[in-house]
C-alpha cells in the first residue's frame, strides 16, 4: 500500500493524458462509480488519500467524470441520422449540442454527417421534434430516424480493462452489461426533489450525500435515501466516462449492420461482451442493429471486421462510418480532445414548439 504522500509518479504515454495508474482508477470507477476512496484505494493497492486526489485531478482537468442518466427502459430514445449543408456544418452541430434534449451528437465520416441520440416524451413529441425543430435548423437537408428498441449494451457497460478481475471483486456495485427494451414514453422523475437529484448526479455522480442534500433541499439522510432507491429500482443509473482520445481511444466506429430476426437477441448479446464494443443496440429499419466500437487507431478496424466475421455469421454489415468528433456525450459538451466542458441537463422537448 502506498503511503498518502507517496503517490506514483504519473507516466502517461507520449499520446495521452493518462498513466496506466489513472485508467486503472478510471476502470475502478466504470465497476463502481460511487464505491469510496478507501473502497478505491484497497482495489487499487494504494492508499485513499492518492485515489482521491488522482481523481481530482482527472476531473479537474475534464479527463474523465462520473454522470447520470435514465435508465433505457424508462425512456423514449431515437438515432438521427443529419446531412447538412457544408456551410452551414459547424453551426448546425453546435446548435444540436446546445439542445437539452439532443442526448449525444457525433460528427462522422459517411453518408451522413452527424448522429444523434434525442429523447422525447413519447414517440408523438419525438417525431414533432425530429421534423420540426432538428429539420427545421438552418443548413440542415434531411433527417433519418430510427428507434432505438432493445439495448444490448450501452457505454455505461464499456471497460478500460486496466485492473485485474481479482481488484474488480473487491469492488461493490460491479455489474455487466444488461438488456434494456426502450420505453414509448419517458417516466419523469416522481417529485421535484428526485428531478433535481438527477440533475446533480448528471453534472457529478460522485457528488456526496450531504451536498446533493444541501443542492435539492433535503436532509443528508432523504438524499442518501431517494439515491438509493431510484438505484435499486433501476430508473437511473451511474456511469464513469473519459476523454477516450486522451486514454488511447482515437478511433470510433459505428456499424450499421442486420441480422434475422432469429439470431438478433444472441448476436446482439454476444457483441456486447465483445472488448472493443461501446454500443451494441437493436433498432427500427431493415438494418436492425447499431454496433459502435472503440479502437486504439485506423488499423484497428480491419482485425475487428475480421474479427465480427468470425464469431458473428449471420451479422450482415450494411457500412461504417467513423466519428471525427463528439461535441457531446450523454449531456457533456466535449472538447476536440474528448476533454469534458460544460454539462447540459436533460430537458424533454417543449411540445408546444412543434
């Protein structure tokens, strides 16, 4: 166990901006978001006061940071696909970024240009979103939308896989990925004090029992207590996030690929405890399954394509396209370098705008 004052020199790799000690305490996170530095510490073989203040120093910087966000089963969630004008590009996806109710926006490299997750009240208020407020920026030439229909895995499941499975055990709250069904219409939370819970934890997932008690207007005790339920009863859940082109990350790759009906509940399973598998989600369309994979670089992509043929037959892949950028993720404005900057809380859309 290392001593409070002797922390390990910090040796990132030339290309990052992580040591193999601060994606360990990143992958200790992922298991666990909310486990305590003691908890952290013994993991990790090092003494509390260093988990902490590696932490810190990690948020501080916006290289990584714990979030909150609803559970799939309790929301109603679509994938746009957006082509825009090429003069109009960068204003169209900062526009989208800055939408409380716009989830995620990458810019890609495809027959697109930007992909978002959009959340709405029900498939009704989606659609008025989708057509009227999306399709009706300026510079934006179409719009395509599918369904997000049964999660087979989402980034909250995604690992770094720096700790050995022995220090993951010593961890609490560990779980794998999990299969969720989309709902037609998203539950908001049951009292002013539970939404504003959730938006707290949105902006720091850490944050303790005594400050979101002091941030909603509850005791330390009621804070500790709403948390704990809205955990049990799966209507949110925690997640650890990191600037991935800073971890090693660079390359991003979403697949839109079917496979028939028959096969599509053990394919899409089986992906999700793939490594390299970020997102493994059944969707509406005749190309039923969004597969997105982080990789170290470009040449990553044909062993994994290699790779997808060989343990997945009956995977039929319609085509890739790659990110360039992601101004946003799950409510967190991102730098170019993955950086975190500024959270937007989540907001449905005003169906009276439509």
């Amino acid at each position: 166990m290392q001593e409070s004052g002797d922390e390990p020199a910090s040796t990132p790799e030339s290309d990052t901006g992580f040591s193999e000690l601060d994606l360990a305490l990143v992958d200790a996170l992922q298991s666990a978001p909310r486990a305590t530095w003691t908890q952290l510490g013994r993991a990790l073989d090092i003494d509390a006061t260093t988990a902490s203040r590696r932490w810190d120093r990690l948020r501080s910087q916006g290289l990584a940071w714990v979030t909150a966000y609803e559970r799939p089963h309790t929301a109603t969630v679509a994938f746009v696909e957006v082509r825009c004008t090429p003069q109009r590009f960068d204003a169209v996806s900062r526009a989208l970024a800055q939408l409380p109710w716009v989830i995620s926006v990458e810019e890609v490299a495809g027959d697109f240009d930007l992909l978002l997750a959009v959340t709405a009240a029900d498939l009704h208020s989606l659609g008025r979103a989708v057509h009227g407020t999306i399709g009706g920026l300026r510079g934006v030439r179409s719009t395509h939308t599918r369904l997000g229909l049964t999660v087979f895995s989402e980034g909250g499941d995604w690992r770094t896989h720096a700790i050995p499975s022995g220090s993951r055990a010593l961890l609490p709250e560990s779980r794998g990925a999990t299969r969720f069904t989309y709902s037609t219409h998203t539950q908001t939370r049951r009292t002013p004090h539970d939404h504003a819970l959730r938006a707290a934890l949105g902006n720091d997932g850490r944050m303790s029992y005594k400050d979101l008690g002091a941030v909603i207007g509850v005791s330390e005790y009621t804070a500790r207590r709403r948390l704990l339920r809205m955990l049990r009863d799966q209507e949110i859940t925690l997640r650890c996030d990191l600037a991935h082109p800073l971890a090693g990350y660079r390359t991003s790759v979403l697949y839109r690929a079917a496979v028939p009906h028959q096969y599509l509940e053990h394919t899409g399973a089986a992906l999700a405890r793939t490594d390299q598998v970020r997102l493994s989600i059944s969707v509406s369309g005749p190309y039923n399954l969004f597969v997105m994979a982080w990789l170290h670089d470009l040449n990553g992509i044909s062993p994994f394509e290699a790779l997808l043929a060989e343990r997945f037959p009956h995977l039929q892949v319609h085509d890739r396209t790659i990110a360039l950028h992601t101004p946003k993720r799950m409510g967190w404005l991102l730098a170019p370098d993955g950086r975190a900057l500024r959270y937007v809380p989540l907001a449905l859309p005003d169906r009276t705008q439509h």
